[in-house]
C-alpha cells in the first residue's frame, strides 16, 4: 500500500500548533508526515516554494497527496476534513 503524503504548514505559532498536534494524533502507518515551519524555512528553500505551489495564502494549511485541503482555502480546519482527506484510515 502507497502511503499518503500529508504535508502541513506552519508559521511556528501558537495558532498552528493545534492542528499539527491534531494531524499527528490522526496519522496512521499510511500517512508520511511531514510538517514545515515556513517562519524558520528549510536548507534549500523548498518549503516556501512547496507552499507557493501549492497555493497556500495562509497558515496553517494542510496538503494531502499533493492537494491543498480545502478547509485551507477558507474556514477553520477541522477534524472531520482531516478524516475526509483520508488522515488516519490506512
């Protein structure tokens, strides 16, 4: 089985810490997860780049395979939308 690409962006803030804790609390074994702090950056960059690819224009935001949830666009992210997107079912 492939696994999910769970993606989350932060500022580091206190703001997002409740959702990266809600997507580690509902990962499964199928879900790679990889958080990105966009205030500290990383070595090459990329997750800014990530970030703008993906469309994101605000923070946090969650991407799953790829995908810019949509809770990310407008509203709050939720448990329900994680579970929809696939988090946590292997």
């Amino acid at each position: 089985m492939a696994k999910r690409k769970v993606e989350v962006f932060t500022s580091g803030c206190p703001v997002c810490e409740p959702t990266v804790a809600l997507v580690q609390k509902l990962a499964c074994s199928s879900c790679d997860v990889e958080i990105y702090d966009l205030n500290k950056g990383c070595d090459t960059n990329e997750c800014r780049d990530k970030g703008k690819n993906y469309g994101i224009n605000r923070l946090p935001a969650v991407v799953v395979d790829g995908k810019l949830l949509d809770c990310c666009k407008q509203g709050a992210i939720t448990e329900q939308a994680l579970i929809s997107a696939g988090i946590g079912s292997n």
